[in-house]
C-alpha cells in the first residue's frame, strides 16, 4: 500500500496534502479506496462553504456502501475536482494526485500539528 511521506493522515482515513501558502488538497487513503472498492460517485455540495475541522464536507460511493467525508481541518473549501465528476475511479487509480477530492483555503496551519505523520497513519491501519 502505498503512504507518501508529504502528506497528513486522518484516523477517518482522509490525507491532506498543501498546495501553496494557504490552500490543501484533500482525498481519502489508498487504504480506504481498497476498502471501499470500486468508486462509482463522488457527492461534495459544501463548496464555498466554511467548515470546522471534522466536519463533512461529502461522501464518497462505491458499489456496495456510501462513506461520509470529514474535514481533516478547518476551512473553507474552494473547490471540488471536476475531473471525478466524469472519472469517480481516478480515486482508486490514483488517490493521492488525479483522485484528490477538494481544495480548501486551511482557516489555521497549525491545525495541520494535530493529525498524523505517515508512520502514525502506518501504524493506524497494521
């Protein structure tokens, strides 16, 4: 399974990754698309809306279940990935660059402290 070094994992499974000064990319995990197989549909209605850290920002489809999205911090999200509207299994091809999920502007960067290193998110789902 594949757990890039560059980025901050969620015990929800969702990683963040900045992009820039002030914005992130968010998406789930390699480990949460194998669990939820095949990707057929990505809902986020939240743009340009402000949410806390924690908060759902969408919920992610597959063929057999729906997974709720969770905010890893907070912010405002700027952005949905057009590219899953037409593509939803770029995210089980490629969670962490063509299958990220949404940009936020992040309201606080220290609240990037708070979530776990790749070793931590290893140790999460051994």
């Amino acid at each position: 399974m594949n757990f890039p070094e560059n980025l901050k994992y969620t015990k929800d499974h969702e990683w963040i990754r900045m992009d820039g000064d002030e914005n992130a990319l968010i998406g789930i995990t390699d480990f949460a698309q194998g669990e939820l197989g095949d990707i057929v549909y990505v809902d986020v209605t939240t743009v340009g809306k402000e949410l806390a850290e924690g908060d759902l920002f969408g919920t992610v489809e597959a063929v057999k279940t729906v997974s709720d999205l969770f905010m890893p911090v907070s912010g405002t999200v700027l952005e949905v990935n057009a590219a899953l509207e037409k593509e939803p299994e770029l995210i089980n091809s490629d969670p962490y660059e063509k299958g990220w999920m949404i940009k936020i502007k992040i309201a606080n960067k220290s609240d990037l402290d708070h979530l776990m290193d790749v070793a931590a998110y290893r140790d999460l789902v051994s």
